[in-house]
C-alpha cells in the first residue's frame, strides 16, 4: 500500500501532528496566589496539557467581580507561568482567569481563581506642613491629606521641635494626636525661638512616615516686664538663699527663656558684681562662700527672645559669720592583720556637713585623737599621758596610722573633729573599742631540707622578723599531704639560736613536705612557705654487725655483745647467732634466734680446749643482712670457776 500510495498521482500524504498543532489547546487550571501584598498580587498557573514544546502565549483576566464584568485583560507573551499584578487597591477582593493561545488559536479560559484580598497600608508620607504664626505663642499648621491607600484617614500625629539657625535640635521633639482635619494649632511656644514641623496620617493599619520638616518660623518676641524684687534670706557660714516668685507662675509669658540674678556689696552694681543665669523653672538659688558681716544687694530680671528685662529693685542681706566645724559622728577604725600582722590603724570619717560651705566654711584639716582610758580626765594634763593626737590637713575622709606606734591588749577608741578658718570643731563621739593584736613573729622563710636517709632529714630555715618581741623558739610540722590535710605531725621546742634540726622517726620511700614557724612571748606566728618535696631514702636489708665481740668468757659459759644494726628503713625483727668449728664457718649451725631488741646472746656448755667461731645477722622485713665478721671462742682448759647451769639455756652440740 505504501508504494502503491506512491504511484498514485491524486494521493497526499496528511501530516497529523500539524493538524495537531493547528488546534486550539485546552481549557487550564485556575491560577492561584503566590503572594499578596496591598498593592501587588503575584499569581500562577499551569501550561495546558499537551503544550508543553509549542510556541504559546497566556491571556490574563483581573476583575473584582466574580462575573469579570470589567475586566482588565493583559497578555503574557512567552511560556511563562508566573505574573505580578501590581497597582491595586488595598483591601480589595481580585478574581483571575487565563487562557493559552497557540498557533492553533486561543482556547478556552480556565475557571476563575478563589478570591484574593490584598493587604491593608497606612497613608503614604505628607507634603510638609505649612506654618502660619498667630500669636506670640502660636501657630497654624495647614497641609494637604495624602494618599490613603484605600483606607480612610482617621487622625494625625503632629511634630514640632525648636532648632538653632543651622537647624540643631535645641529641645527634645514634641507631638499632639489630633483628628482628620489637615489643620491645628500649637500654643505655649517661646518668643524669640525657631521651630519647625511635621505630620504623618493614620488609618486602620496605623501611622504613615512623618514628613519632611516645614520650613523654619521664628516667633516674635518682645521684651518681658519688670519682675519684682527677690527675696533673701541668711544661712549659716556666710550663705544666702535668694528666692522670687511672681504673683501668678501660670500668667508669666510663655516666651520667657530664664531669669538672671546679680548681686554685689556695691549698691550701685557698679563693682564686683556677679552674675548668674538660671534656667525657667528655677525658683531659689544658694549662693556661699561670701564676704560675710558686708550689707550686699541682689536683683533679679527676666530674659527671652527679645532680650533682657529691666533689672528688679534690689533686696538686701547681710551674711552670717561663719561658725566652727559642727560635731562629726563618730569614726570607723579598722586594723587590718596580714600574717597575723597588723599592718596600720585606718580611720575613717564622714566629713563634717559645715564643708559644703566654701571656702568659708570648708575644713581645712581635723585632728584625730587615740586613747586608751575612757572617759577621759576633764584636766589637760592627767589626759595627755592617755591619748595620741594626730593633726592632718585638707578636707580628708580617711587618714592611716602606722600600727607599730601602738600597743596590743589595750582597749583603744579614736575621736576626731574638725577645723575650719574659725576654729576646731567639737569633738565626736569615741569610736567602738578596738585593739591591735599581738606581734606574733612574721612567717619563716622556705626551708631546705637536705641530708634524707630511710628515717630522717635535716631540716634548715632562716630567720624570719622577730616582729614585738624576741623569738623564743621555732617550731617544725611536716606532713604526707602537700596541704597538711592528714598525717601532720610537730617539732616543738627548738632553740631560738638554731637554725636547722634533724627531723627522726619518719617512714622509708615517703615524700615529706616542711614548714617552720617562729613563736614569741605573744604567741606563735603563721606557718612559713612549704618546702619542695623531700622523700627519705627506699627501704633494705639491714646493715652489716661489724661491733660483734666476746666480752665475758667463764668456765663453760661465753656471752656475746653486738652493736645495734642500722635497720635502712625496716625496723629489725629478729638478730640469728650461728657457729661453726672451722674459721670458714664451714657446716655451720644455728644457736639461737634473739628478738631485735637483743644486743647480746649466752651461749653455755662449750667445751674446753676446743675453738668454736660465731657470726650474727640481722633480719627485718626486706630480708637478713649479711653475716657478721666471725668471732673465736676457746676456752681454756681450767677456768677460774664455772657458774651454775641455768634453764633455758642452749648447749654447744657437738
């Protein structure tokens, strides 16, 4: 059929997938909403089935009315899915359709998306507000309302600051909440003064941006009348209060910016005036540190915008002559103790309150008073063997007393006053009762130990400050625990003039570590700084007897003597005396086993005229020494006397 398809000449082939091609393309899905905004939508769709590869275009649908009645309509060109629809109104509902176009034609538009509301905005930003001056005090602000973004202005916030020419701000920024009408005014303004404005809108989604600030206005002013006098009155230690008030503070002019105040002993103000400004809301004004017992002269004017006003009648007032420093309360002594040392005596004050007042009534120094007998004697001269007064200059707080000019057990109090350019001050009250502790001997230095064997060391210090009195003896402790926690154990009793002492009976293998303290006749002073670790030598089998020796020799009887054997760390347990008949100590036997407390051995029954060698080892809990050096006994053939046979004791075998 193929070839026969081929010579027929009214056969044409047909080409279905261009008749494909040519067809409209189907209905799509609905769109939907990625995002949504208050004035921008971003929506999505999906391509028709089967256009997927051809050439293709979208056609949008965007209305507020489910039916698309007026529909904007826009067209996607290229295979995209995605659009964003801005410029829209806030808090409105949308609906979107699509339909794909091909080269086959439009198709048919998809159903209409669910409903999408966009978001709510506050106002956009104002147009600078315009000022318009009414009054001394006041303003005018008029501006016109901004977009409101679909949601009605339901109020404005109103701002307005006082700026310098360069336009610095002066005072903080202050605002009022008014309704929706684009105009208000502001009172209690100060003449003289530049301000500027500004306004933000408010809707149901809240406040918009503040405007740009409204050109600057500088509000007129005019001089302020004449206030009256001040009122003064005298304090203590050439001081005055000034005071002044007007009849009614609510009527004074808000364009007001301060007062200012002079006053000299000149009643013309002509010489050594002195002049203050002070702030609005002032209303009394301490002035010390005058020439006292001198009539002076005090007035007073107002000051804004416009300038000053007329100066005040003057008020006139004589300063008190200062008086003494008043009575302080009473000190706090303090008497540190580093090391069992009392290093100063602090004495601590609060000043008198007659130093507020300068240069007058500043102290110019205090005397503090040290005493050991309280009450005191009225008389001068039976106080004076009781007390150390100590006068210090400068309006001080705290002043330290070297501790060596005192004594320990007694019962000290302290007492201070004041001096000023009249004189001294009453005396305060004592203080509580403190003492100065004992000078116990400063700590010893870190002492070395030296010269270790199984069971002892030398220990040497130096000598340490002997501190309040001369040091009578020292004292060793040594311990296992680095920080003399457990297994401490004290030297007492060494004699002041030596400066090392052996140390005995400690334990082989073990690290030790040293301190030393120094006692006096007021008590014993802290511990000194700890050695390095020492550790006595390693434990062994006892030393060799070399002291083995036949002291007494009867008629069958022989007693033999040894030295005590060096132990080397293990105390001995047993001394073994053995025998032989040969010098070489060959088939030698055992006699007798002794305690190791024994340092002789009885050996009985030896016959005459025959010789017999001895050794003697030691034994301790490493293991038994070497033998002695070996001993010859013989007896001779008749011997002066023979003491009787005693129980207990061994016979020579033979």
């Amino acid at each position: 059929m193929a070839q026969a398809a081929a010579q027929d000449p009214e056969f044409q082939p047909v080409d279905f997938m261009a008749q494909r091609s040519r067809r409209p393309p189907p209905q799509p899905l609905p769109p939907e909403a990625v995002q949504v905004a208050a004035t921008v939508i971003t929506i999505r769709w999906h391509a028709p089935i089967g256009t997927d590869d051809e050439d293709k275009r979208y056609k949008l649908w965007v209305a507020t009315d489910a039916n698309f009645g007026k529909a904007e309509v826009l067209d996607i060109a290229g295979t995209t899915t995605m659009a964003i629809l801005s410029s829209l109104e806030p808090r409105t509902r949308y609906f979107v359709k699509v339909a794909c176009i091909t080269l086959g034609g439009e198709g048919p538009a998809s159903q209409s998306s669910a409903p999408i509301t966009t978001l709510g905005l506050h106002p956009d930003q104002n147009e600078p507000p315009t000022p318009e001056v009414l009054s001394l005090s006041s303003v005018k602000l008029t501006w016109k309302p901004p977009n409101d973004n679909g949601l009605p202005v339901t109020g404005y916030q109103v701002f307005w600051r006082r700026v310098n020419e360069e336009g610095g701000a002066l005072e903080p920024t202050l605002d009022v909440n008014i309704g929706a009408e684009p105009t208000v005014d502001i009172t209690n303004l100060k003449g003289g003064a530049r301000y500027v404005f500004g306004v933000a809108a408010r809707n149901e989604e809240g406040l918009g941006p503040v405007s740009d600030d409204s050109v600057a206005v500088v509000m007129p002013a005019k001089h302020p009348d004449k206030p009256p006098p001040p009122t003064v009155t005298p304090e203590q230690m050439a001081a005055v209060t000034v005071r002044w008030s007007t009849e009614n503070d609510e009527m004074l002019d808000p364009t007001m910016t301060g007062w200012k105040l002079r006053y000299s002993a000149d009643p013309d103000m002509l010489t050594d005036v002195v002049e203050h400004s002070l702030q609005t809301c002032t209303r009394e004004f301490p002035i010390v540190a005058m020439d006292h017992g001198k009539m002076h002269y005090f007035q007073m004017c107002f000051t804004n915008g416009a300038g000053d006003s007329e100066w005040s009648d003057p008020a006139s007032c004589v300063p008190p002559v200062p008086k003494p420093p008043g009575k302080p309360a009473a000190p706090f002594p303090r008497v540190p103790v580093v090391d069992h040392q009392a290093q100063r005596l602090e004495v601590r004050w609060s000043a008198s309150i007659d130093a507020a007042n300068r240069p007058f009534g500043q102290n110019l120094g205090y005397s503090i008073r040290v005493t050991w007998k309280w009450p005191l004697p009225d008389d001068e001269s039976e106080r004076k063997p009781f007390v150390k007064e100590y006068e210090i200059s400068g309006n001080l707080e705290e002043y330290v007393i070297d501790a060596a000019t005192l004594e320990c057990y007694k019962e000290y109090r302290v007492q201070i006053r004041a001096a000023n350019v009249v004189g001294w001050g009453e005396w305060s009250d004592p203080s509580e009762v403190f003492t100065v502790p004992p000078p116990v001997p400063r700590p010893v230095g870190r002492p070395t130990v030296r010269r270790p064997t199984h069971h002892s060391f030398v220990v040497q210090w130096p000598h340490p400050n002997q501190g309040g009195a001369h040091i009578e003896s020292f004292r060793i402790r040594y311990s296992t625990d680095e920080y003399f926690r457990t297994n401490v154990a004290e030297v007492h009793d060494v004699p002041f003039n030596l400066s090392q002492c052996g140390v005995k009976n400690l334990s082989p293998g073990t690290t030790y570590w040293f301190q030393v303290c120094a006692t006096n006749r007021y008590g014993v002073g802290v511990w000194g700084d700890t050695s390095l670790p020492n550790k006595t030598l390693d434990g062994n089998l006892p030393a060799q007897i070399t002291t083995l020796t036949v002291p007494q020799i009867y008629n069958s009887f022989v007693l033999l003597q040894w030295e005590p054997a060096e132990d080397n760390g293990y105390p001995i347990t047993k001394y073994v005396v053995r025998y032989s008949k040969f010098p070489n100590m060959r088939d030698a036997k055992i006699y007798e086993e002794k305690d190791g407390s024994a340092t002789t051995c009885a050996v009985k029954h030896i016959k005459k005229d025959e010789p017999y060698y001895f050794q003697v080892c030691a034994q301790n809990a490493a293991g038994g020494s070497e033998w002695s050096n070996s001993v010859e006994v013989k007896l001779p053939p008749k011997a002066p006397r023979a003491l009787p046979d005693t129980d207990g004791q061994r016979a020579i075998e033979a």
